[in-house]
C-alpha cells in the first residue's frame, strides 16, 4: 500500500512547463511501503477519486508555495540535464528544501509502477513497512508467499538499508521507490536488524498480486471484513461483504495497516454502511469541495472499525467519515495522521514530483493531518476480542 488517491486522470506540469493544466491530485495515502510513522506496503497507495482532487496534508500556508515549489523544482531539472546530471536528483534537492514533508519525486519508470499498484498488482518484494519515532523503518507485515517471505523477513524486522542506501529517516516514498523495481527478477539487496542480529538478505523482485479485501467469520458470529488497502475495485468488494453477511450479523471493519489507496474506493466501501450523506471535505487551491455516498447502505447492523498507527490516509477518510456519523464505534490506537491533497507535476526529464496544496476533513470539520484519528476505545493486544465484545453491547440490529 504511503498511501499511496487520485481524482483526474492527467499530470499537470509546473507553470513554466505548460499552463492552464488539468490538475491531477493525490490523496495522501501516498505509496503502500513504509511510512513515516503509520504502515504502508511495497504494493502502493496513493488515495484517489474520479473528477475532484485528492487529499494529502502537511498544509503549506499558500497554494503559491506550492506552484512555486513546483517551478523551482522543473528549473533544477531543467538546469541539472543541461549540464549533464540528474534531473530527478535536482528535483528532490528542490523539493526538500521547500519544507513539504509530504513532497516526493519519482523516475518515469517509478510512477508508472506506483499506477499499476493502484489497479491491485505490483513489481515489488512483499512488505508493510511503517518509520518510529526515532526514524527507523520497521517491518509491519510481510505477505504470505512473496519475496520478502521466502527470504525468512518477518514483522518487526528494521530496515537499515536497500541496496546499500541507509533508509532511516527517509520518506515512506523514498523507501518504497528503492524497495519496488521495473521488472520481476531484479535483485534488492536489503539490511536488515533483529534484536541484536544484523545481516544482509538479497531478495529478487516478483510480479506480487495482491487482494485488498478479504472475510471471514469471527468465533462470536460477526462478520471480519479486512481492507488492506484501497486499490481498484475494494469498495464494491467491501459492499458484497455487507450486503452478504448472514442476518443479524455485526460487522467488523479492520482497516489496520491500510496505508490508503483510492479515495473514490473509500468512499464507495463508506456507502455500504450509510444511506448516502457527506464522507469527507477537502480544498485545492481554497476551493472546498465534498464527497458523498450513495444512498442504500446498510445502517442497521452494529459496525467496529478496527483502527492502528499504521491506518493512513483514505483509510482515516473513511474511519472518519463512520466515527463522526455514529455510524461505527472505533477500537484500536491512534490513526496515522495523513490527509493531504497533493498535484502531481510532470518534470522536463520526465520525472513526477508530487506537492501538497491542500488537506481534507471529517465530516465534523476535524483535520486528520497530523493529528490522526482516536478511537473511541483504545485497545492494542486483542482487538477483535474487544470488538466482538463492544458488537455484544451494541446489540443486534433491531
């Protein structure tokens, strides 16, 4: 899944480059492999809908200071391939200095990768990743029968470094472009920490499929149905789920570890618990904007949204959107805290970089960007316990 949620369907370039672009913007999940502090995966993330924009939200100040990032950021390209150097590195110079800490840069052959990983299939290793407090990228979740679980990586491994590029401290997104790779069958060299135990472990990189939703049933009866990142299709997958779930069942909604994905995905997996109404507010350039349900969702059956550091970007939309609406009790520990709306821009050598102009809110007006969401009950070890518990006390629908 860092998070990867995009509304239009073009890159817009920076103003010198061409102008009176379609803007294409990003919301904040941003890729799905490593995070700043939540959990993201080497699959992808970006957090997206159909014609509006996309949310990611470290707030700027301006909407100028974007649109000035942005050129100076093409001019270093630009001046960089001049005189033979990189322009993506130039880019990522520029970009690091204006302060958007949500702000990356990609290669042509990245971005292109990071697309496909919407759609639900990537070229990568095979793991959730999140960064502590002290800036080290832990292992979060390691997907069954991938790359990074046949080399033996397990959760809570630490990343040190890939392909002998120290990670610590780095951008999710950095982390994930060095983790990914153009083709199956490349070799990643990573440096890897447990416990005391240091070693070097070179995995090659695999076509990995992955399946965003999945359920099962709980010992109580309820219904589990697990997100583990909003990629193409997910939301319908989570409606199925609701509408099929036996009579009088309650429904848990485990959205720990979803770095995000496609926002229009959330939204659509938030209408099959609400009849229609508000999800989610955001802003571009201090135009506010909303997003809506569908009406016919089920709102009778008692709903537990599962929630943990590593639950980013469209996945706080949506935690959010059910929280604020009475529409879910919300157990777990405090939500990652991205909702940004960014643009993508295309630069001179090709590259993408993606900067913040703007946030979202709940339907409350609460700003998710770096604040996170709490849960109503706070509950680390044992979870779903506690959630079929809370589902007893909400009783059956009536």
């Amino acid at each position: 899944m860092s998070g990867l949620v995009r509304f239009a369907d073009r890159l817009s370039r920076p103003r010198r480059i061409r102008r009176g672009a379609t803007l294409t913007l990003v919301f904040a999940s941003v890729l799905v492999t490593g995070a700043a502090t939540g959990s993201w995966s080497d699959a992808a993330d970006d957090g997206r809908n159909p014609p509006p924009p996309s949310l990611r939200s470290d707030v700027l100040g301006s909407s100028e200071r974007s649109d000035d990032t942005a050129e100076e950021a093409a001019d270093a390209a630009a001046e960089a391939m001049a005189d033979g150097k990189s322009g993506k590195k130039a880019a990522e110079e520029a970009v690091s200095r204006s302060g958007d800490r949500w702000g990356s840069v990609y290669s042509p052959g990245e971005y292109q990768e990071f697309e496909k990983a919407l759609g639900g299939g990537y070229t990568g290793v095979g793991l959730w990743a999140r960064r502590g407090a002290d800036g080290r990228i832990e292992v979060s979740r390691v997907q069954r029968g991938g790359p990074a679980d046949r080399a033996g990586l397990r959760e809570g491994d630490r990343l040190r470094t890939v392909d002998g590029k120290r990670v610590t401290g780095r951008p999710v997104t950095e982390v994930l472009a060095l983790l990914r790779g153009d083709r199956a069958g490349t070799p990643v060299t990573l440096g890897v920490e447990r416990g005391t135990r240091a070693w070097r472990e070179t995995v090659r990189r695999a076509h990995v499929s992955t399946d965003p939703v999945t359920v099962s049933r709980l010992s109580g009866g309820a219904v589990l149905i697990k997100v583990a990142a909003f990629t193409k299709d997910s939301g319908e997958a989570v409606r199925t789920a609701v509408r099929e779930a036996p009579e009088g069942a309650g429904i848990v909604l485990d959205l720990r570890g979803n770095s995000g994905g496609l926002v229009s995905e959330a939204v659509t997996a938030a209408s099959a618990l609400v009849d229609g109404g508000l999800v989610a507010t955001y802003d571009v350039r201090g135009e506010e904007k909303a997003l809506h349900a569908e009406r016919g969702g089920d709102t009778e059956r008692p709903v537990v949204a599962l929630v943990d550091g590593g639950t980013m970007s469209a996945a706080e939309l949506l935690t959010g959107a059910l929280q604020d609406r009475g529409r879910a009790v919300v157990v777990g520990t405090r939500t990652f805290g991205k909702g940004a709306v960014q643009m993508p821009s295309r630069l001179p050598d090709g590259s993408v970089a993606e900067l913040t102009v703007g946030h979202y809110r709940t339907p409350s007006g609460r700003a998710v960007d770096g604040r996170g969401i709490t849960p109503d009950l706070e509950a680390d070890e044992r979870a779903e316990e506690r959630a079929e518990t809370v589902l007893t006390g909400l009783g059956p629908p009536s």
